[in-house]
C-alpha cells in the first residue's frame, strides 16, 4: 500500500506533503467509521481503495481543497458496491452494511465528521490488548502504515506484525472493547498508556541516531504528530503536554547527536548552538503549562531532566542539582533500573565518581542491568575518572560487546583506547 | 453484548477455610448478584460443583469415553460463572473486578458469540 520511508531525489517536498495530508485525513475517516462499528479491518478496508489512490495522485494532482470528501467520494463509490454485491449472494454481513450506510450519510455533509481519532488511540492502547502491539496498532489505524513498513521499523518479521495486527484488531471487535474516551476515575492510567505507546513510536525513530534509516527518522516525526494530536485534543493534561516537550527536546537536539562524518556524541559533549531553539522553546513553554495543572508525572520529569540539560545554552553548564533531584523523584515513580544508573551519573557530577560508582554497585544485583549497555558504559567512565583502568576497561569491553548502533560502538572503543596510554588518568 | 465471567479459585484453599471465612465469602457473592441484578447486567450466574464431581466425555472413532475428572488438572478449578449483559468490555471488565471471585482467584471474562 504505500511505504513509510521519505522518498529521495526531486519532488519529494511534494510528495511528502501530499502523503502527510492524505495519512491525517484517512487517520480521521478511519477513527470516524470504527467509532461506530468496532469494526477497525473493516473500515480500513472500505478506505483502503481510497487513500491508495490519493497516495498516488496527490503528489502529481495536487492536493485537493476539501481531502475528507476526495476520500470520501472515492471510498463510497468502492464500499456501497461491494456491500450490494455482499448483501445479494450471502448472509448479510452487518458491519459492512453499516460501514456502507455511514458513508452515504458521511459524505452528504463531510463537514460533520466529528473527530473521534482520541477514541481511537484509546481502543488501540486499551489494556486488554498486548502491550507491544499497542503502538504498532495506532500507527496503521491512526497513519494508516501497513504491517511490512511498521514490521521494518520495529525490526520485527512482517509476518509476525501483520498477524499481531490483524489479531488486536479482532479483539476490539470481539471483545467489545469501547472507542471512547475513560471516565475521570481511570483517566490517568488509561492516558499514560496512549503516551506510553505514541513514546515507543517516537523511540522506535529515534533509536536510529544517524538518520540514515529514513523509515525510522518518520517515525520520530509520526510520534510526535500524534503527540500533538493528543495535546490539541486534550489539551489540559499534564502528562500529555510533557510527553510532547520531552519529544521535542530530544527532537531539538537530533543534528547534534553526530559529528558530520557521523560520529557520536554524548549529550554533555554537544555543541549547544546546533540545537533547535525554535524546538527547544516549544517545550519549555509545554512544560510550564503542564507545571501549573500542578499534578507531576513521568513524562514532565524526563522533559524537566532535557530541560535542565538545555540550560547549558545560557549557563555553559547543565544543572546537575536539579537533574539529581529530578531523577530521584523519577525513581520514587517508577523504581526504573534505566533511571537509577541515570540518577548516579548526576551523582558523580554533584557528589563526586565514587558516590556515582556506589549508586551504580547498588544496582549490581538487578538481572535487568546485566545486559544493558548504559550501566556498564557509566561504569567505565566513573571507574576511568578514579584511576581504575583496568576495572574501565573491563567495563567498556561490556559496553562496546552489548552495543547495536556502530557509531556508539566507535565512540565507546575511542574511550576504552583513550584509557590505555599512561599518564593519563581521564578520558 | 454478553460476556461470560467465569471464576477459577483453588478449591482446596476453600475447604480448607473456616466456617466464618466462607460465610463472608458467600455474603460477599450474594451481594455482588444482588448489585448485577439491580444495575440490570445479570442473566444468569451459579456456582458449580467441586471438580472431583466433574466427568469428561470424548467421542473418538465413534466410541465414547467417559472419564472421571475434569477436563483440565490444574490448581485452580473452574467454580463458578456469571452471564451478564452489558454495554462495552470496560464495563464487562469493570464487574469482573467486583466479583470476590477475582479477590480469591482469577476471573476470565469472555465475550459470547455473536451470530
């Protein structure tokens, strides 16, 4: 159906244009036309057609004045037929008709169709379906991403999503779940698994640092689309807007996360003048607003952490006292391994290495720390900053083995190499 | 839509209970029927008999087993369900955790077929 990578070369400004403005509008169709059935394969399907079509005319044709009802007209067309051919030769199929029936009503005033694209989010992170598919769901019903290009970005078999797909989308069908969004009483915990899933979106795009994965740099951009979406309809939740203050801070500083040949480099060895103020600004005006609601969360915590960092564009320094108390209460949240080992970096930089090292020993027993990366990576630069290099280097062989990214491979070897000459006791 | 609620617990952690703690435990379902009935959700709901009542009947190669015991031996035993009617599974979710079923073992909530 259509494919997730930007397209290189001439006319892509066009074509990407055109492709973004025909994924909201079959997003909204979508939302609109499963709202009322439950029936999510069966609207894509009676859309399918439809927004194919305008994948490959828009860029060419341009982009029509009123999109929903180009969709809309295309789509009825193709559904109402099928529907009579259906209803003549077998039991009729109620969904379908239904479906069928909303379209004539929907395309006779395309200016009604109520938004219901938050229910939609809300069905496809509800807690009865499988977590890891809660993302991936949201990206082909909201986006209309199909299985093989979602498949690719979460590196998993496009067999296996696509099965995934189609068997989520079954149970909302079957098992009723309601398109809708929850009553205050369950609201919050409802809502972070939306954020929790448009996170993985926006994390899945942004693991690729480089950027030379195109599918995967639109995945950080899709995140953070529905963030937006998400802050535009809701826009009094705290969480909400600090999820999307914490995408865009990361967002910001992307070009900075590599030299131009392509090498790594470390947030505190960043230049500040490549990050982007325009972006950065953004989330700093979304964090105060969340701030005042007054209700603290995960999200507002990990953009505080960015924004404590993005100090140092004023101050030349990050500050470190604010991020050791952001990660404590971070940790008081969520008891996160991944936030302990952040919170004893801080702690070397306010207290010292070895206050760092013996907040990382205390983490040396959890199984979950024993194949990741980042603790033995932090590891070696506190046991490097003490003068232990062979402890270091041991640290760093761990790190540099449990590494995906080769260019983090490449900085963390330049560290473990830089350890070895003597007479110099940092890295 | 009907979702069936169906109560697994370990049944010899019931017998094993004193004549108090059962008597709670039944006070505690006959309210929670009461509470389906008044909200209009209730078809139907009973309690079954322990599983070592149970018979199993397989028909293979046109002959007919019958066996004594469950179907499945497990530590928890199917011992109860309730048939309700509601609107949404959130709803049918949300009577599942009522259930003092889902307090002394695991309630399975599943939606009946709709021809």
């Amino acid at each position: 159906m259509d494919d997730v990578s930007a397209p290189a070369g001439e006319g892509d400004q066009a074509r990407a244009t055109a492709e973004a403005v025909a994924r909201r509008h079959y997003g909204k169709l979508v939302a609109f036309l499963a709202a009322r059935t439950r029936d999510v394969a069966g609207a894509e399907d009676a859309l399918s057609e439809a927004f194919a079509a305008a994948l490959a005319r828009w860029p060419t044709d341009g982009i029509p004045d009123n999109p929903e009802a180009w969709i809309l007209a295309v789509a009825r067309r193709k559904t109402i037929d099928a529907a009579r051919r259906r209803r003549s030769s077998q039991a009729a199929e109620p969904d379908l008709q239904l479906i069928a029936e909303e379209l004539e009503t929907v395309a006779a005033d395309v200016t009604q169709i109520p938004d219901q694209r938050l229910a939609l989010m809300f069905a496809c992170a509800h807690p009865a379906i499988d977590a890891a598919t809660r993302a991936p769901l949201m990206l082909q019903t909201i986006l209309g991403f199909d299985a093989a290009a979602i498949a690719s970005a979460f590196l998993v078999a496009p067999a296996t999503m696509s099965q995934r797909l189609v068997r989520a989308k079954a149970k909302i069908r079957q098992a009723g779940i309601p398109f809708r969004v929850p009553e205050p009483a369950e609201l919050r915990e409802r809502l972070d698994a939306v954020l929790e899933a448009i996170y993985a979106v926006f994390a899945e795009g942004w693991a690729d640092a480089a950027g030379t994965d195109a599918r995967r740099r639109n995945l950080a951009e899709e995140g953070i689309w529905l963030g937006r979406l998400v802050v535009s309809l809701m826009p009094d939740e705290p969480e909400a807007l600090g999820l999307l203050a914490l995408m865009l801070h990361a967002e910001a500083r992307r070009v900075a996360r590599r030299h131009s040949s392509g090498d790594y480099v470390p947030l505190i060895d960043q230049d500040p003048n490549l990050w982007d103020a325009n972006l950065l600004d953004e989330a700093e005006a979304l964090l105060r607003r969340a701030s005042r609601k007054g209700v603290l969360g995960r999200f507002q915590l990990e953009a505080a952490v960015q924004s404590a960092h993005v100090v140092r564009r004023r101050s030349g320094q990050s500050d470190w006292a604010a991020i050791e108390r952001l990660y404590d209460a971070l940790l008081a949240l969520t008891g996160s391994p991944v936030v302990a080992i952040n919170r004893a970096i801080a702690l070397a930089e306010t207290r010292g290495p070895a206050a760092g090292l013996a907040a990382l020993d205390a983490l040396a027993d959890d199984a979950r720390v024993a194949e990741y990366q980042p603790y033995w990576a932090a590891r070696a630069g506190l046991l490097g900053r003490i003068g232990d290099r062979a402890g270091a280097d041991e640290a760093y062989r761990l790190a540099i083995g449990l590494e995906l990214d080769p260019s983090v491979r490449a900085f963390l070897q330049q560290r473990q190499t830089a350890l070895r000459p003597p007479g110099r006791d940092k890295s | 839509m009907n979702y069936m609620l169906l109560i697994y617990s370990d049944e010899a952690g019931f017998k094993a209970a004193s004549k108090a703690q059962v008597e709670q435990t039944m006070a505690a379902y006959v309210a929670y029927t009461e509470a389906l009935k008044k909200a209009g959700a209730l078809v139907r709901g009973d309690r079954l008999q322990s599983a070592s009542s149970a018979s199993t009947v397989r028909v293979a190669n046109g002959k007919t087993q019958v066996l004594d015991g469950p179907y499945a031996e497990t530590k928890e035993q199917l011992g109860g369900f309730y048939l309700i009617d509601v609107p949404d599974l959130d709803a049918a979710l949300a009577w599942a955790a009522r259930c003092p079923g889902a307090g002394h073992g695991t309630v399975e909530v599943r939606p009946l077929w709709t021809m």
